[in-house]
C-alpha cells in the first residue's frame, strides 16, 4: 500500500465494502451516511439510499449534515413523509440494510444511544431514540459503524434503546423481531460479525497496523476471535481519493453560511 | 378559518400557559419565529411535542417555557448536545422538566393516529427495548386476526400546532413542499393551528396531490419571512449551518445563554427586528 490513511478512514472504507450494489439502504446520519455515500460512489452505484426525514434514493453531492438537508430531497428519486418512511418503507419490510451508529454496544450488538447512568438522574443524556429501534428490528439486516474503545464496548448497557441479538442465542429469533438482525459491526480497529450459534459479536478482520491486544484493551468484555480471523485488505487509491473528495467537497460546502443570498 | 394576522397576535390569541404544544418540522421549515414569540410573551408551563426537539425547543426550555417534552431525539443535528435541553434533565435548571421518549416511528404513527381522531397508534416497535419500563404509555395489543403482538401508544392531540410553510394564498390555504416531516399530522392533530409562511401569494398554482392544508383547518396565518431561519426554507433559503454550530457556545454555560435571551428575542420587538440584529456586524463577527 503507497498511502497512508488514518483508522478513522479504514472504518469508513470497511464499512463501505459491506454494502452490495442496489440494497435499498435506510442511512443514519454521521459515519453511517459517509460510509453509505462512499459505497455508491465507488462500488455500488445503484444502492438506494433512504433517509428517515422521507427521501428514498437520494445521491447528495455533499454529505449531509442534518438528516433533513435540502440536498438530499433535492437529489431523491421521491421524498414522503416522516409517517411513510417509517409506515409503508421501514415496516412495510422494503430496506434490505439498516446502517446504524451507537454511542454503547454490548457484546451481542445491542445499542444505547439513550442514557450514561440511570435513566431518572443520567449522567450524560444523549440524543435518543430516533429511527433506530425500529431499523434494527425491520431491516433485513444491520450494520453498525462505531470507534471501539472501553466507553463504547461495554459488558452491560446502561439503556436498550435498539436490539440487536438481545441476550444470545434465538432471543432475537424468539421475540419474534421481523430483521435478521446485526450481520456486522465495523469499528477503527476491526470488524466484528456475530456468532452463528452464540450471536456473540467475535473478531473476523482486523485492520492493518492493529493488533490483537490493542482490540482486547479497547474492549469491555472478553472479546473473543474467530479461528478465520483475516487481514482487513488496507483502502485502495481510489477509495481513499473518493472519499477524501467527498469530505472536501463537503467542508467547502458546509463552512459557509447557508444562506444563498 | 384561516384568518390572517401579526405573528404576535396569533400567538397572544391561540397559545395559552398550560398549553400542549407541537411545533413541527423535520430539520426542514421549523418554526423558529413562532418558537421566539412564545418566548417573548413569556408563556410558562407549555407541555412541548415535537419529534426532533433542535434549537427551537433547546431555546424554550432554557427560557423556562416548558413544563414537559415529548420527544424522540435530542441532539443538535450534526453539531452535538442540546445544552439547554440536558441541563433541564440532568440538573432541573431553569425548572424541572418532565421527559416522555418516544422513538421517531413510535411519534410519526402517534401523529397520524390523531390525525385521524384514533385514541391510539399500532406499530411494530420496540421490541426488546427498555423503553415500555421508563415510558408506562407505551404498552401492547394483541392483533384480533392473527395473534400477533403490537405496540401500542397514545395518539398525539395537541391544544396547538405550529407549523412554517413556503405560501399561503389570500384566503389561507398553505403550500408546501420538501422534507415534509409530520406537519400535515400535526395540525390536523390540533384543536388550534398557526402557519407562518415566507409569502402571501394570489394564487398557490400548486399541481394535483401538492401538499395543501385548506384554509378551514387553518386558525390563523401570518406572514413571516425567513420564519424558519437558522433551519431552511426549500427554495428559499439553505440552512445556516454556521448558526447551529454556534449555538453550542451559545447554549453551553447558562450565564451565555442568559445573555442571548435578553438580547436577541426578549428585547427585541419581532422576528424581523432579531434578524436585523443577526446580521450587526458585532453579532457576527462573535458568531464567526
């Protein structure tokens, strides 16, 4: 590999990888849009793209920074309305993957983008819900793009805010959610794909540069790796160009003031 | 019937202390000159809806406005932390405020059920979550045809909603278009509904299936240009960006905060006279 990329730029370009040419997407904001934005501007240029605010195949030139920018119902092939992105599209079963963040994972890729402490008296209150608890169970699949460390990876999340595979096993299966749940979680420092038995999340790819303990210190539980574990193949030149541009393209964009007057 | 009149008049007229309130918007046509109003006019106690509560309902509740919010994400959209909204619910300031968390699906089918004047919404949803043990409103129903076991919440209904939109025509029938959100829902979830627009039009010259709200469902209209700033107008103004990554300074520490509330909504007489001010050059020479 002629180039250096920082881990933050493998996590996008994995996270990118896992996304097939024409899944019908359903994108949250942040690493989750870069990433999907990324795959349909290298690999799969036919992936639809479906944001909650109602655009159903957008193709942003820049990435957006509110989940409702302009630019996205601009370059959609239709935009609906809140209630029908989450009735007829999301529950109507027609998103192949859900690409999701999350502020806690526990070891079978449940989320907590809800509360650090007790619910009652939190000690950081984040954002919420949002579309998540219904794209993690409606979704065909998942994906979840996260940084790893001790504060993300725990061993017991303080709030279930979307599931993945509940506690282990066919709970999810069991619970009788539609989706088949968490087919990856792609972190700075490796990507993780759950168990077939157990469901629980073990090392399959590690990233160039990473090594195992790095992954076992920056994790909350006994992270486990499977036997096939492999070598994350490093981003490719045009990988790294495409993305590069898109986020100068959006910088420019986005660090002036909105207004066109 | 929509009857047209001062944004100060229409908030005077149709919110009252105690209120429950849905102000809404998806990132899109958010009706920040109404959510100044109801600051300037000092209403208390309100009872706040809204799926993405933003800088609109941040501004209401560190103005003390708010008794209780409804809502399904609280974040300021690509910045951050709603400041105001988390030191309300981790530490009482400026009062306590009492929290209903819904989730977005959960919200948007809860609209459409008052819309449509059900006492409920039905929904695949939150299966597996903590939220049915922190929210006692959402509870299950059993499918009387297959068994199957829903989620079910309670309806939105709303004393008021307010609403932005792009036009309204003489007689009060409103246009808009874009991300569309819950707006649609929202008013006619209301027992009362205040459109602010960017213009008064003769004629909207909207095609068959554009999204219009007839006059009849309307309250009252006013004309307020730019209503929706620092969220955006589709084709009339993009968002200010720079404004949203501002108000994280602005709201961080509450002596900040303090000091914008006088300053830019309570002295100042309406919203286009805030507007003025934002564009002094002191005042943006600190937002740079």
């Amino acid at each position: 590999m002629s180039e250096a990329y920082t881990s933050d730029e493998m996590m996008t370009v994995a996270a990118a990888r896992m996304l097939r040419n024409g899944a019908v997407c359903f994108v949250g904001i942040g690493l989750p849009s870069t990433a999907a934005n990324l795959a349909r501007l290298t690999h799969a240029p036919d992936a639809v793209l479906v944001y909650e605010s109602g655009p159903i195949g957008a193709k942003p030139t820049v990435l957006p920074l509110s989940i409702g920018d302009g630019n996205l119902a601009e370059t959609a092939d239709t935009v609906v309305s809140t209630p029908e992105i989450f009735r007829y599209w999301l529950q109507g079963g027609r998103i192949d993957v859900g690409f999701l963040g999350a502020a806690q994972l526990d070891k079978f890729a449940n989320i907590n983008t809800t509360v650090v402490g007790p619910y009652g008296r939190p000690t950081v209150r984040l954002p919420g819900a949002g579309g998540a608890p219904e794209i993690s169970s409606s979704a065909k699949e998942v994906l979840i793009i996260v940084k790893q460390s001790k504060r993300t990876f725990v061993e017991k999340l303080d709030f279930v805010t979307s599931v993945g595979f509940l506690t282990g096993g066919n709970a999810r299966e069991a619970a009788g959610l539609c989706g088949n749940g968490p087919a990856a979680v792609i972190t700075d420092l490796c990507i993780l794909r759950p168990d077939p038995d157990s469901r629980e999340l073990k090392v399959t790819s590690i990233h160039w540069g990473v090594n195992r303990e790095t992954i076992v210190a920056n994790t909350g539980w006994r992270i486990g790796f499977a036997d096939s574990c492999e070598k994350t193949p490093s981003p490719t030149a045009p990988e790294l160009d495409t993305l590069r541009d898109l986020k100068a393209r959006t910088a420019v964009v986005h660090g002036t003031p909105g207004d066109r007057e | 019937m929509a009857e047209w009149m001062t944004l100060a008049e229409a908030i005077a007229a149709h919110v009252h202390d105690g209120d429950t309130l849905a102000m809404e918007g998806f990132t899109h046509l958010i009706p920040f000159a109404a959510g100044h109003e109801v600051m300037r006019q000092g209403l208390r106690n309100l009872s706040l809806i809204r799926m993405t509560p933003d800088l609109i309902y941040d501004q209401l509740i560190g103005a003390g406005c708010a008794a209780k919010l409804t809502f399904s994400w609280g974040g300021n959209p690509g910045v951050g932390s709603l400041h105001r909204f988390r030191d309300a619910v981790e530490n009482d300031w400026p009062s306590p405020l009492a929290i209903e968390e819904r989730s977005h699906s959960d919200l948007a089918n809860a609209y459409v059920a008052g819309a449509a004047n059900l006492p409920f919404a039905v929904l695949r949803g939150y299966t597996g979550s903590d939220f049915p043990r922190v929210n006692r409103q959402i509870r299950s129903i059993t499918c009387p045809f297959t068994g199957e076991v829903l989620a079910a919440t309670p309806a939105v209904r709303t004393d008021v909603a307010v609403i932005h939109a792009q036009k309204a025509d003489w007689k009060g029938n409103v246009l808009l278009w874009g991300i569309l959100g819950v707006q649609k829902e929202a008013v006619l979830s209301a027992k009362r509904a205040i459109v602010t627009v960017e213009e008064r039009v003769e004629s909207l010259n909207a095609p068959p299936n554009a999204c219009i709200l007839p006059h009849w469902v309307v309250t009252a209209v006013c004309e307020v240009p730019r209503g929706a700033t620092p969220s955006y107008a589709h084709g009339y103004y993009e968002r200010d960006n720079v404004f949203y990554r501002e108000w994280d300074r602005i709201s961080r520490e509450r002596e900040r905060f303090s000091a914008w509330l006088d300053q830019h909504i309570l002295k100042t007489r309406d919203f286009e006279e805030y507007l003025a001010l934002q564009r002094d050059p002191l005042v943006q020479a600190v937002y740079q």
